[in-house]
C-alpha cells in the first residue's frame, strides 16, 4: 500500500506501477475503502467515470461514518460536472 502510494505522490509518479500495486492491495486487503479510493481516482484520471464511480460506491461499503459524505459527495459531482472539472477524492487515512 505504501509503495503505492509512493508511486502515486512522489516528484515522479508512476501512475501504471501505482495502479497496478493497488490493484494488488485490493486482493490481500478486500475491505480497503482507501484503496477503493485510490483505484476510483486512477479511474477519473482516465476520465472513464463508470469506473471510478464504481470504485468509490465500493469505498463506501467499509468507510468509516466521518468519512462517507465526501464519497457521496464526489459521486455526485461526477454526475453533474465534467470528469476533467472534478479534482481527485483525497484519501482521508492519508491527511
């Protein structure tokens, strides 16, 4: 998870290896809401919404009460705004 991060965030990204380590975490840790948030902003940045709002619903089955609304939120901006307008969902575990 945290070399995925690394990837994601550092002066260099990576974002092909990043993703692809979350997709990997996704399989050890199924429950990840903040994996399921970083796959779901990987997906935005794609501008492929269908995904990434697949990815944050899913976040929501195990995020934490304090933390829903800003999924829900950034569900519906999806919907409303054009996907290149709306700024990935910071990963809440993470700030």
């Amino acid at each position: 998870y945290w070399r995925a991060k690394q990837l994601t965030y550092q002066n260099s990204p990576d974002p092909v290896k990043a993703e692809a380590l979350f997709r990997r975490v996704i399989e050890i840790q199924p429950h990840s809401f903040t994996t399921r948030i970083e796959l779901g902003n990987f997906a935005l940045k794609r501008q492929d919404v269908p995904s990434a709002v697949s990815w944050y619903r899913s976040a929501l089955e195990d995020a934490p009460s304090q933390f829903r609304s800003n999924i829900v939120e950034q569900i519906a901006k999806l919907s409303t705004t054009p996907a290149a307008s709306v700024p990935p969902l910071h990963d809440p575990a993470g700030e």
